[in-house]
C-alpha cells in the first residue's frame, strides 16, 4: 500500500502526468471446456492511454483506453467501426449489479521467487469472490497466482496508469452486459486493483475461473464460464511510441454504446 500511495503522490505532485511508454507481450493459454485457446496478448501504455491487442486461435481484438476522456473504445478492423463507451457510466453499471462492498479479494505473498523473461518476480496467491444472488450462495470465484516484477523495465509507469485507471474506475474484461459476463468483469478488475496495490508488472498469471455454489443454477453458470487462463510475459520495452497506435483509425465510425 505504501509503494501504491508514493506512486500516486508522485502523480498529484507532478498535477497527474503520466509519460512513460511501455510495451508488453506475452503468450496466453486460455482452456475453455475441452477446448484449448493458444494466444498472444500486446499492452501497450503512452501517459494516460493503453491500447490492448489480443490474438486467440482465430480471433482478434483491440481496444483502447483513453484516461483523458474516460472512455474505452472497441476497435472493429472488419467493419471499420470504433465502439466508444463511458468508462463512469460502465462502472455505475457494474457496481448496481455486483457492488464492490460485497466483492472478497485476498492477494498473499507466497515467498517464494523466480526469474522470468530476465526479471526477478515475488510469487502471490490470489482469491476473488463475487456474489452472484443476493444471498451470496452463488458467487464467481477467481483463484491463483501472479508473480510480480517490481523492478522490471518500465514498471512505475505501469503502475502509474493502473493507479490512475483505478482512480477513475475503469473496468476490465469482457463489455457484454451479460450478467455472467459482468461477474468475471468485476471479478477481473478487482484483481487487477489488488496486484496494483503491490507495484510493478504482473509476469505471470494463472487464474481459474469457475463457481462457488450448488444445484442446477449453479451448474448452468459454471458450464458457461468456468475455465483457466494463464498470461506470460515475453518482453518488455520501453522505447517511444508512436501517439497513432492509441488513435481511432482515420475513416472509421465511432459509435457510442
């Protein structure tokens, strides 16, 4: 918490700049029912935008994240279409149907190390609970490990921006409004606020996604979204780049959802 509270001391100083350029790749093995989603992930991060690239089996995805407008924005390469969304009004939305308050998140250092990609990182255990029914028999269950590289090149400036985005309560994972779908969004973006809180870069993360509850409800959800995903860094850099990659392409429409 102190490491996150001089970061974001550094930004109210400096009247909230963020300037640092960071590129991640990493590789991501995605298992969903009997299937297995090989794939590639690049995040890219200039000041106060970050721009995701997501490639798995067949099928891409891009979008940015735009701090200075608080929007998000789909990019559709087939159709040519920019989907821009509010970041505040997607966070009302969440938070009415799987209020924070009632979200659990636990991340514990397991203290144990390793090396990767040429970074030293600290192995944590994470668990994330998400009340599906107001009784909170049925809930969204997160589980597994990161390890974070706190010196790893271009770290504060990562953390920067994910101070910075959970600030302005920008929410991860899947748009859909499907409320199965918003339940591992919540689940999703609360992780991600708790490995902010411990500083640097997430090399590696396993995560299960699966559901804590019993009887035919609960059966139904999990066919659905139960599953494992595992991100790896392979690179890091921390050269220039170029402001076009976090733009709209000229041409296209941008649609508001």
């Amino acid at each position: 918490m102190k490491n996150a509270l001089a970061v974001l001391s550094l930004l109210v100083l400096s009247g909230g700049s963020l300037c640092g350029d960071v590129l991640i790749t990493e590789t991501i093995a995605t298992k969903a029912g009997k299937r297995d989603l090989p794939g590639t992930r690049s995040t890219y991060i200039k000041g106060r935008q970050m721009r995701i690239d997501l490639v798995q089996d067949k099928d891409s995805a891009s979008t940015l994240y735009d701090l200075r407008e608080n929007v998000t924005i789909a990019l559709d390469a087939k159709k040519k279409r920019a989907e821009v969304r509010d970041v505040a009004e997607r966070s009302a939305k969440l938070e009415t149907l799987y209020p924070r308050s009632r979200t659990t998140t636990s991340v514990t250092a397991t203290g144990t190390t390793r090396e990767i990609a040429g970074a030293s990182c600290a192995d944590h255990a994470f668990s994330v609970r998400v009340p599906m029914t107001k009784d909170g028999k049925l809930a969204f269950m997160l589980t597994g490990s990161a390890c974070i590289a706190k010196d790893a090149p271009g770290a504060s400036d990562y953390q920067a921006f994910a101070l910075a985005a959970i600030e302005q309560q920008v929410v991860l994972g899947p748009a859909s409004d499907n409320r199965i779908l918003l339940a591992l969004a919540r689940g999703q973006t609360e992780l991600y606020r708790g490995l902010a809180d411990l500083g640097g870069i997430p090399y590696v993360v396993d995560m299960k996604m699966d559901v804590d509850g019993h009887g035919m409800v609960a059966g139904l959800v999990r066919k659905a979204i139960a599953g494992s995903r595992t991100s790896t860094v392979k690179t890091v850099a921390t050269a220039p780049l170029d402001a076009a990659t976090f733009a709209v392409p000229s041409g296209w429409k941008r649609q508001r959802k």
